[in-house]
C-alpha cells in the first residue's frame, strides 16, 4: 500500500495551486526502512534473526537492523516491528521508548501519523557474549 499526500495535507506553506504541482507518494517499504533505521537511534536494541517458515534461522545480533514490516493507508502508517534488546534493561520502558521513537521519526520524515506499533522482542542479550565450549 502506500499514501498519497498533497502539500496542504503536509501542512506546509505552498502557493494556492499545490495541487497542480503533483502528489507524494510514500510506500511501504519506504516506511519500513525510515522506522528500522529509526530503531538503530534507540540504546539497547538490536536486530531480530531472520526466519524462515516460523522458525529462527542465525542469531539476533545487536549491530543489525530491527525487522519491520509497514502499512500505509491513507495519511497513516503501522507498523510491526521484531527487536531485541540488552540485557538488564527494562523491556516495558524500552519498547515504549521505541514506540515513542518511531511515531515522532516516522512522521517527520514522512509527514504520516502512525497509529499502531506493535512490538516483539526476540531476544535479550547480555553485555558479555557466552562462549560455549566442549569439556
């Protein structure tokens, strides 16, 4: 899907004849890589291992991007976003803060109001790696 906006939806100073300048149209994707980039702003959260068919391929790594799959419609845009995050931070204030995050850096670089984040933490990593070995 994606949005179309004019630049009196934007709310921007344009001269009377905006609309004969053209539209704006902002797709999924490019939603989806404004809010993963976005996530990356956030302390203490990482990428999500990529799946394949349900089941977890490769470990969550903190350095990588989070997933996130967006929906336009409209002037709107929600968002579904798979994260992990550090170890010992509160998971509850965290997502929230990515939540806050993404609504206010979403809209201001697309002009779209985003209604929904839906979050999900795969992982929790602690700052030491373990290494495991055979004894």
């Amino acid at each position: 899907m994606t949005a179309t906006l004019s630049s009196a939806t934007l709310g921007t100073a344009a001269p009377a004849d905006a609309e004969d300048r053209g539209i704006l149209t902002i797709s999924d994707s490019t939603v989806e890589r404004i809010a993963a980039h976005a996530v990356t702003e956030v302390d203490g959260v990482g990428g999500a291992a990529s799946r394949v068919l349900g089941v977890a391929v490769g470990g969550e790594d903190l350095d990588n991007s989070a997933k996130v799959t967006a929906k336009v419609s409209g002037g709107a845009a929600s968002l579904d976003v798979r994260l992990s995050l550090s170890y010992p931070m509160s998971v509850s204030r965290t997502t929230e803060n990515v939540r806050r995050h993404l609504m206010r850096r979403v809209e201001e670089f697309t002009g779209l109001t985003v209604s929904q984040v839906d979050i999900t933490v795969t992982a929790l990593h602690t700052a030491t790696a373990e290494t495991r070995r055979v004894q």
